[in-house]
C-alpha cells in the first residue's frame, strides 16, 4: 500500500465565502502533484466546491458558530479530499438526482452531487465525528 | 471575482471574471434581472475570463434563460474553454443553450 500524507487540514467557519480559497489551495496541490491538469483545472475544483457548499448550506444548514473541516490526503496514486460537517449526514445514493433528464435538465437545483460523482473517482458519506464526504480523485 | 455589463448594439454583454459559485451567483442573477427589468431583450454571457462554474452558477444560468425567454428574450453564452464545455456536456446544456464560440459570433447570431 503506498504510503500516504495529509496535504492540508483545514477548519473553516461555515461560510460559503471561504470556499474559493480552500479550492484554489486544493487545485495549487494538485498542480503541484502533476495531476492531469483538467483535474486541477475541473474536476478538483468543481467537486470541492460542491462538497463544501452541501456541507455548509445542508450539513451545517447555513447555521454560524459552525464549521467545516477538510482534509487533503495524497499518495502516489490518488488525491483524497475529506469534507466534515456537523449535520445528520444524508443518503448520498438516494440524494443524487440524474439532472440530464427532460423533467430536470431545467431545474435550477439538484447538479451537485451528481456532478462529483461524474468528476471523481469515488464518492463516499458516512459518519464519523461528523458527516463525511470523501471524495477520491486518481491520477490516471 | 466580478461581473462587467456592457451594452453592445441591441445586446447585453456580461463578462464573468473569475469563478461563477455559490457565493456569487445572486449577483450576476440580480444584475441581468436589473437589465430585463429596464426592457433589455438580449443578453450574452461571455465567460472567456471564467474560471470554474459550481452547480449553483449553472443553475442560475437555467433561471435566468427561462425568465429572460418569459420575456420574449433571448440568453446566449459564448467562450466556453474546454473545461467548461465539459462541464455543459456532462449536464447536457450544451443541449439547453445557444453556445458560440466567440463573442462575435455570438453577437452575430441574435
């Protein structure tokens, strides 16, 4: 099993506000692990940006005094990224709506699941300690 | 992040720098509904400065094509790069709007 590191591990106010940064930290560490650069350029942003938004506005229910952590795990292989809330969790399976149907491909609402699952390798939630999102991006 | 609104012949020109996000999105919602408001008809978001758009900046895009086309307007994009058309592709929007590649052409196609 390759050996692997916590890239960052970050707690950040639950503040949509505060996500471009954390983004912009975890594509600068995809870069600098020469990932394909699509997947430093989109598939690490967007995911990200989906997961931390879901844990801010849904996990955490936008409440201040909240937070959220996250977690960058590298290896040779793979880029892992934790995202912690505080909320109750929720069935990632049964949360994740197909968007490009004719009945929702106009709705304003329901991509972002589905879209980290399309850009990641692996989408896991469970619970410990909070909610967990873990997002698992390979390098090839 | 920011947005810039100019008006080019009859069209509304927005340039979208940056990322188009959950944190943002409500701002270039309320700038183009601003512009609707006044009568304007024709708008065309250029994302050539864009970096990444989140579902959230997607689906203001669905809602502002689907009120400005209430209006009797017409919402076209234009410099998609290729991440972003990848973007569209995935969710099949590429399906949903008129999508050019330069601003010139965009603007030639109203």
């Amino acid at each position: 099993m390759a050996a692997s590191r916590v890239a960052f591990d970050l707690r950040i106010p639950s503040d949509v506000d505060y996500i471009e940064g954390v983004v912009e930290l975890a594509s600068q560490r995809c870069r600098e692990l020469k990932f394909p650069p699509s997947k430093c350029s989109l598939n690490v942003p967007v995911a990200l940006s989906e997961a931390l938004s879901n844990a801010i506005l849904r996990g955490n229910v936008g409440a201040g005094g909240k937070q959220v952590r996250v977690r960058a795990i590298i290896d040779d292989h793979s880029l892992v990224f934790e995202v912690v809330d505080e909320g109750p969790g929720f069935d990632l399976d049964a949360s994740t709506k197909d968007c490009t149907t004719d009945e929702n491909i106009t709705r304003e609402e329901g991509r972002g699941l589905f879209l980290m699952r399309k850009l990641m390798d692996r989408v896991e939630s469970f619970q410990q300690e909070g909610n967990v999102v873990r997002l698992t991006l390979r390098r090839a | 992040m920011s947005f810039s609104i100019k008006k080019q012949g009859e069209v509304v020109v927005v340039d979208v720098e940056g990322q188009l996000i959950v944190g943002n999105r409500q701002e270039l919602k309320q700038k183009v509904l601003d512009e609707l408001e006044k009568g304007e008809k024709k708008f065309l978001i250029d994302f050539s400065q864009t970096g990444y758009i989140d579902s959230s900046g997607l689906g203001v895009l669905v809602s502002l094509s689907k009120k400005i086309r209430e209006q009797g307007g017409e919402l076209r994009l234009a410099n998609l790069n290729v991440d972003l058309q990848t973007l569209f592709e995935l969710t099949k929007l590429d399906t949903l709007f008129q999508i050019s590649d330069t601003r010139e052409r965009a603007l030639e196609s109203f």
